[in-house]
C-alpha cells in the first residue's frame, strides 16, 4: 500500500469517526499507518477497515492493530487446525518404531518444529495408545496452538517489523540474518609470576637453539 492508498484509507476512517484525527499529527499518523501497511494490498485493507466499522459497535476508530487482525481473519491463516495438524503428526507416529525417520520427514516444517526429531515419533510409536491419544495429543496441541498463534501474529507485520517465532525461524531483515554473531567480551587475566617464570624456562632455550 502506497501513500496515496494510505491517506485514502485514513480519509474513510475520520469521514466515519470524527474523533480519528483529533490532537494527531497526521503526517506522523501517515507514515505509521504507511509504514504497518507497506507490505499489504490495498484493496484488501479497504476491505478489513469496512468490515471492522460494519462490526463496529462501540464507536471508537481502530488502531493499526485491530485492522491488521481483521485482516489477518479474512485472509485465513494458512495452517491447518490444530486437530488437523495433529492428525498428521499421529499417522506420521503410526509408522512405526523403525519408519520413524520417513514418518518424521513426511511432515510440515513447521510441525516438525514442534514434534522435534524421528527420535520423538519413535518414542511415541511405543506408548500405549491410549496415552498418546491423550495426555500426548493435548501437549501437542498445546504447544501447536501457541506457536501458529506467533506465527499469525508475524505474519501480520511488515518483514522488517517481525519478531522471531520461538523455536522457529527468526523473522529478522537480511542483513540481520547474515549479520556475523559479536565475540563474547573476555577480561584480561593477569598470569602468575610463578606461571611467567616457568615458561621462560621452558621456551628461551628453544629461542636460543632456533636462533
């Protein structure tokens, strides 16, 4: 979304809420709204910013975020639901104790982040059924629910804006991804005289015999 698809978009919210604009700079407002929204079409902001204010039952303008969320709502999320996700993990797990490598790679990315490794699958290839139906199932969707969660929630910002997904790739601009990691600080430590003394007496004689 441009700038002029910006000011447009921030023209139908004062025309519906009067308040929208009041005490704000709106060249700031612009460039923020600009900015949240640079990476999103802009015929389907329009249309999350109507659908909120035909929802709309309190009166108050949205912030970026809450059309950011009905947006994110109308587009769908992309991921299957948490059942969905794991029934794949639990025929993945059906594959036995020896086809676990196989039942590991047959999975998505990112349930395979969850899952961990085929030594997972393995393990829970030999609990009794009823445990993984259960107690393993609900630690699974648990843990599904929380990471697709982040995940929908990056997805909503601009690329340079995301946070890293735990466990998952790091939502970070290039050149932070390429960005070699700093050599960890280290304080100098002062050698012993004994330590001094012992290496002269251990190294000069070799100088002396190399000269």
């Amino acid at each position: 979304m441009n700038r002029n698809e910006t000011l447009k978009i921030l023209a139908i919210l004062s025309s519906v809420y009067p308040s929208f604009m009041k005490e704000r700079d709106p060249a700031v407002l612009a460039e923020v709204w600009g900015a949240l929204f640079a990476e999103d079409d802009a015929r389907e902001v329009r249309k999350a910013v109507l659908a909120f204010i035909g929802t709309d039952t309190k009166g108050y303008p949205p912030a970026p975020g809450a059309v950011k969320e009905q947006l994110s709502r109308m587009k769908g999320s992309g991921y299957p639901s948490e059942t969905e996700a794991w029934a794949l993990v639990r025929r993945a797990a059906s594959r036995g104790i020896y086809n676990s490598e196989e039942g590991f790679r047959s999975l998505p990315p990112y349930i395979r982040e969850i899952v961990g490794s085929p030594h997972t699958l393995r393990e829970w290839a030999m609990l009794p059924e009823n445990e993984v139906d259960t107690v393993v199932a609900s630690n699974f969707m648990r843990s599904y629910r929380a990471r697709i969660e982040a995940r929908r929630k990056a997805d909503m910002l601009p690329s340079g804006l995301a946070a890293p997904v735990p466990g998952g790739a790091a939502a970070l601009p290039q050149n932070e991804k390429d960005r070699p990691l700093p050599e960890p600080e280290t304080e100098a430590v002062e050698m012993p005289e004994s330590f001094r003394q012992a290496a002269h007496a251990l190294f000069d004689p070799l100088r002396e015999t190399a000269g």
